[in-house]
C-alpha cells in the first residue's frame, strides 16, 4: 500500500501517467497526514498526474496560463 510505504519518509509526492479521469473520486486517494491530493486528470490523449504533499507545509497553488 503506498501510504505505508511514503509514511515519514516523502514530503512531497508527484505521480504521473495516473491514467484517472473524474470517475474516480478524489476521496479514495487520501493519505493520513498528506493534503488533499491536487489532480490533473487524464485527457483523451492520456496522462494525468496526482501530487501529494504533507500538512505541515503551507503552500500557495499557482495557476499557469498559457501565453
């Protein structure tokens, strides 16, 4: 299981090619002591990408526009 495995050890937890669209609730990926995870599902052309990061860091999202 990967929360046994990151557990004290990983701050910050970037997974790609999740290959998860939004038929997959966000609730079922929650890891004790880790933020609620930040997404980018996946696209007709694949990917997406899940990013897990621990409580005790204060962090502000940024969102990227396209120039």
């Amino acid at each position: 299981m990967l929360s046994e495995q990151i557990k004290g050890k990983i701050d910050i937890l970037m997974i790609s090619e999740t290959k998860i669209d939004n038929s997959f609730p966000t609730g079922q990926f929650f890891i004790r002591n880790y933020k609620t995870p930040y997404r980018v599902d996946r696209t007709s052309n694949g990917g997406g990408i899940m990013l897990y990061i621990r409580k005790i860091f204060f962090i502000t999202l940024l969102k990227l526009i396209k120039i």
